[in-house]
C-alpha cells in the first residue's frame, strides 16, 4: 500500500527535536504569546524575506485578518471586490465573503493552474480594491506583470500561500512578493504543525500592527480595545515545533523535486498531461518557483486512473472535485460557468507525494501508472 501522504513518518523524522522542543514550552509554564511565538515569527520572517510576521490560529484566520485589517484600516470597504483565482481551494474564497467583500473569480490558465494574469485587466471595476494570487500545488503565482497591474491599479496584491511554503521567483520567496500573504501549516502542508496554525507576512507596519491586533481580541495594550477583533493566536507549543520543522523546509522540498522530477522523467501514459513547471510571465522556467506541494496530472480518464491505482494499492487524491463557484454554499454562483476551472476540477488528480516518500515508492507509482490499460 502506498499511502497519498505519510504524516506521522514526516514528524517522526524530526521526533528528538520536537521532543526538546515541546519539553521546554512544557517547563516554561507560559503557553500563548510567549518565547516560542515571537521567536518563530522572527524566524519566518527572516526566511520569507519580510519585516513582519504575525502567528494566528490557522491559514483561513490569515488571509480573514489581512483583509479585515485593510477594511480598519480604510483602505476596503463592505461590497468592495477582490479577484481571487476560480480553482483555488474554497479558503481563499471565503476568506473574502467573510469580510463582506465581494469574491470575483478569475479563471486560470490551464498550463500552470495558476490565475490568468491575462484576464485581469476584463474582471476589474470600479469596486475592485485587491487581488489574491494564490501559489496552487506549491507553484508561485507571482510575476512583475500582476504586481505591476496592482500598482497601476492602486489595488492591494495578496498572497495565498498555504500551498507553497519555500517556493521562490526569481530568487524571492514567496510570502514577501506583494503586499501581505497568509500561510497555513495545517498538518498535511509543506511546513505543517501538530493541529491548526498559521501566519500572516507583510513589509507593511501599518498592517502588521492591525493584524496583531486583530488577531488579540482588537488589542495592542491589554483590556484596551481598539478593534472589535477575534481571537486568533499561534499556540507556544505549535511554534516550537514549527521553528523546529522550518530548519529543516528547503531540504524537504528539495526531496519533493527529487520526486517529482522523477516523475515528471517517467510517467509515459498516453492521455496524462504532466504538471509544467512556468512562470505565468513566460520567465524561464526555475525549479525554485515550485516546492511540489501536490503532485498534480490531469487527464480526461480521471475517475478511471484513480481506480486502476487504487486496485493496485496507490493511495491518489483529487484537489478539488467541486469547483467553489458549484458549492452549494455559494447557490448563488452555481449558474455560471468557467470552463477552464470545470476542466480542471474534472480531470485532475494528485499522486503520491511528500519529503519522507522513499524513490522506490515514486518507481513503484510509475511503474503501475505506465502499466494500465485505461478504456
Ligand atoms: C489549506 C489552505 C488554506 C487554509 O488553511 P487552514 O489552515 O486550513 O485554514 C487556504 N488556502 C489554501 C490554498 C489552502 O490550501
């Protein structure tokens, strides 16, 4: 049985150093808001390149914060417009309908799976006031051409990017290319903690200090209220362990290449189309831009790929089977159409893929894959 994602074996491998970790949030006897937070926000701060970096409860409380902030802050209001990529996971979509903005949804290109920078220009109006990019499958999404747009626009670029911890362009990491940018190290993500967690990266002050507050009940001084704010806070113990797994992200995600590389090399099936690794601004193509958080193939023979593998004991998952637009909590989209993200959502599949996947595993995957005979 080969297994889509191995959790406990990705943190047993660093199970001595948790341990020590944990022990010392354990001793220290203070358990939110302490040592391990600031020290772990300083840390991914540093890595992502930004000034800021605010730890909150979960990736949806980042992105919601972010955007709650500019409302406070006065740069959005209620009915404002966000475009936002119409085959993201629904997160990025709620995280704007939850701040009274207005999701408006934007098709991707079919090559990268990313936002088509191209269609930018047709979605805006008068109300738009932001864009979320969102790096899907661990692929940026960045290029001068959107951050360009934004700044002729006046339009407040942020990023996504639950899926693509480490990923870079043209040597910047993500999580520092735009304006602000929400991670999430929900377990099964690239950076992944023990529970729910997340964080928040901004060059911005301004909305750095309003995240943090919003973040603590809307305030910066205690039982003083400045905003009628959540409570959304990264737990000591999650930080630990996230210092602890962040030393050890780029060499992981180099492990991810390794697999998908050899994938990309192997898999000769009539039908499938194998991931591209590109740069939707035509940059030559960097291995960096990519951290492989899924490994994603598509073909019109989906349902049936899916099946042949499982019967011989591959364990593959599909992200995501109903485009957001066709959710039921979104009725009110359900009549629209955007054929792209459909195709998409009908024919993709991701195959086995993590840092602690034996290149045995990845032999035995395309092994079987260039076996089948598919009707
Ligand atoms: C996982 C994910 C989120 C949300 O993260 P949570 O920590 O589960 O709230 C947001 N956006 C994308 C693209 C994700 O994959």
């Amino acid at each position: 049985m080969i297994k889509f994602l191995d959790l406990q074996k990705i943190n047993s491998l660093h199970r001595d150093e948790i341990m020590k970790s944990m022990a010392d949030v354990l001793d220290s006897g203070w358990y939110i808001h302490g040592k391990a937070c600031s020290k772990f926000e300083q840390e991914f701060a540093e890595f992502n390149g930004v000034s800021h970096c605010i730890g909150v409860a979960n990736g949806l409380d980042a992105l919601k914060i972010i955007l709650r902030s500019y409302i406070e802050l006065g740069h959005m209001k209620e009915g404002d417009e966000i475009l936002v990529p119409a085959n993201t996971y629904i997160a990025s979509i709620l995280a704007i309908s939850e701040n009274k903005l207005v999701p408006v949804l934007v098709e991707p290109d079919i090559i990268s799976y990313n936002m088509d920078a191209g269609l930018l220009d047709e979605k805006i109006t008068s109300k738009t006031r932001g864009v979320m990019i969102v790096h899907l499958y661990g692929q940026n999404s960045y290029s001068e051409k959107i951050g360009e747009f934004c700044k002729r626009k006046h339009l407040k670029l942020i990023e996504d990017c639950a899926q693509a911890h480490g990923a870079s362009y043209r040597g910047k990491r993500v999580g520092g290319l735009c304006d602000a940018s929400g991670f999430s190290f929900y377990p099964g993500k690239n950076l992944g903690a023990l529970g729910d967690a997340g964080a928040i990266c901004t060059d911005d002050p301004e909305l750095a200090l309003c995240c943090r507050s919003l973040g603590n009940y809307g305030s910066q001084k205690k039982y003083e209220n400045i905003y009628k704010g959540t409570n959304s806070r990264l737990d000591e113990i999650q930080a630990a362990l996230l210092s602890v797994k962040l030393r050890h992200l780029d060499t992981e995600n180099e492990k991810r290449r390794e697999i998908a590389d050899y994938y990309s090399k192997n898999i000769q099936f009539k039908g499938i189309i194998l991931p591209t690794v590109a740069n939707s601004d035509g940059v030559a193509s960097d291995p960096l831009s990519h951290v492989w958080h899924l490994y994603v193939v598509r073909t019109e023979k989906r349902d049936a790929l899916q099946q042949a593998l499982s019967g011989l004991g591959i364990e593959t998952l599909i992200h995501y089977p109903i485009p957001p637009h066709l959710q039921a909590a979104y009725r009110e989209w359900n009549h629209l159409s955007y054929p792209v993200t459909e195709k998409i959502h009908r024919e993709v599949l991701s195959l086995p893929m993590s840092q602690v996947m034996p290149m045995e595993m990845a032999q035995q995957v395309v092994t079987a894959i260039n076996s089948l005979v598919l009707n």
